[in-house]
C-alpha cells in the first residue's frame, strides 16, 4: 500500500494561472500588402458647368435715361430750325420770318404787311431760292445729326442692355462708350461749325455781301440791327423811305443739339463709371 508525498495537513497551493490569450492589436492594419499589379490613370471628371449669369449695373438706369433723352433731343433738332432770320420792312410793307432747317429745305413766313399776298412763303427749297451755299452747308450738317443720332442710338442700346443685365463682360460695355464718344463728337462739330460758317455762306448767298458792311447775318451768328434802308439782307445807315428792323439767331434745333450733347457726355460718363456687377443665374 503507498502513501503519497502531499502532506494532507499543508496549506494548498493555487491553481496555476492559465496562460495569457495572445490578441492581435485591432489598431494596427493586420492586412498583408497587396501585390504590385498594373497602375491605371485616374479617370479625370469636369467640374460641372457653371450657368450663364447675367450682369447689371448700379445705378443701372441713370445712363439710359440721359442717353435716351440725347436720341429724342436729336431726333427734334433734325425737324427745327437751326438759324432764324427775321426782318420787318419798312412802313409796314411785310414782317417775315426765316426759319432754316438741316437738309435742303427752309421755311418763310409772313405774319403781316401789304407784301405778304406777294412774298414766297411756305417750304422752300434753298437751292431754287438762290440760297445755294447755305443749301450745302445746312445738307451736310443734316448728315451729320442723322450719324450722331444713329451712333447716340447704338450707345443707348448698349446701356438699355445693362439696365436689363444682360452684360455679358466688358465687351458690351466698351462698345457702347465708343458709338457715343463718335456720337458725342459728330454732334458737338455740327453745333460748333454752324456758328463758324453760317456767316460767309449767308455772304456768299446774299451776293457777296462785305465783311464790312453794317450788322448783318453775314458777319455774324447772332445779332441784330436797324436802319434807313436794307442791302442784301444788311441793315443799312443810308436814308431811306423808311426803318427796318432785322434779328437773327440760333434756332431751336441749335440749341436742342447742344442740349443733347451735354446729355450725351453726362450719360457717357455715368455709363463708364457704373461697376459691373453679377446678377442672378439667367
């Protein structure tokens, strides 16, 4: 029979501590690396494409306006008269007005006198009224109005267009401040050259009236005069069978083309000083 070693009375040991799992850190990538495999470009994807937006201007209807009212202000002075001339004949024989438009065409009026069943009255046409030189000068102003007006119109458009917002760039912007910068010009040399060159052209129409002679329309743009006689539109100093009276001046249309240059320039410069802004997506 045998007998064991443990002593029964000894204190007993604990039970041996099972060995420590072994777990794999899940921080840390446990993938293996893949395999070198052929490398394929990446596929290149446009941005989406960004709708068309329109521009405006700001203040945006300030240089349309003042543009707008130049075009109206031009067409009015091609239908009024740019020189007027009137002279009232002695004794009260006639009182007649002269009202001379651009083109080849002027107006003649008699208000009162014994003459007036006599006198040529009515639309008249420079050219059949010995009026050849002033007939030419006032056509090619004429042409000149109808240019400016078309360019005034151009530039005006150009300005409605960024009223509404629809600028698409400078392009636009430039265009419109060139027609009128022309239209500013042709406008501004009508208005200026009329006054240098109505008097000789009234000279060489009246015969050849002198420089010298008494205040007449031959020597000058606006004036006036009054005399014993009358000789080739000039009031005279020499006695006479009785006083005539005689005024001339610009007409209405002058001062609607000057008026409409002034206009024109102040709409310009509104108009390439407005800062081009964005709007809403069209």
């Amino acid at each position: 029979m045998g007998f064991s070693k443990k002593d029964a009375y000894a204190a007993e040991e604990p039970p041996p501590e099972p060995p420590e799992r072994q777990f794999p850190d899940l921080l840390v990538n446990q993938t293996r690396p893949r395999e070198a495999g052929p490398t394929i470009p990446p596929t290149y994807v446009p941005p989406p494409r960004t709708p068309p937006r329109r521009y405006a201007r700001r203040p945006s209807t300030w240089p349309s306006i003042f543009l707008l009212l130049a075009v109206a202000l031009l067409v009015g002075s091609l239908l009024a008269s740019w020189w007027t001339f009137s002279i009232q004949e002695p004794n009260g024989e006639a009182s007649l007005t002269y009202n001379f438009l651009l083109g080849g065409q002027y107006t003649a009026t008699c208000t009162s006198g014994t003459e007036c069943a006599s006198s040529a009255t009515g639309t008249l046409a420079y050219s059949s009224h010995g009026l050849g030189a002033i007939g030419s000068l006032y056509g090619g102003l004429g042409a000149v109005v109808i240019a400016a007006l078309a360019l005034a119109a151009v530039a005006c458009a150009a300005a409605l267009a960024g009223t509404l917002g629809y600028w698409r760039g400078r392009r636009p912007l430039l265009l419109g401040t060139v027609f009128g910068i022309l239209a500013l010009l042709l406008i501004l040399s009508a208005v200026i050259s009329i006054v240098a060159l109505q008097p000789s052209a009234f000279s060489q129409s009246a015969g050849g009236l002198a420089s010298t002679a008494a205040p007449s329309p031959a020597t000058s743009f606006w004036g006036a005069c009054s005399g014993g006689g009358a000789g080739n539109g000039a009031c005279s100093t020499s006695p006479g069978s009785g006083s005539i009276t005689a005024s001339w001046g610009a007409g209405v249309g002058w001062y609607l083309g000057l008026l409409a240059a002034v206009l024109l320039a102040v709409g310009l410069w509104l108009h390439t000083h407005m800062r081009l802004v964005r709007g809403q997506p069209e």
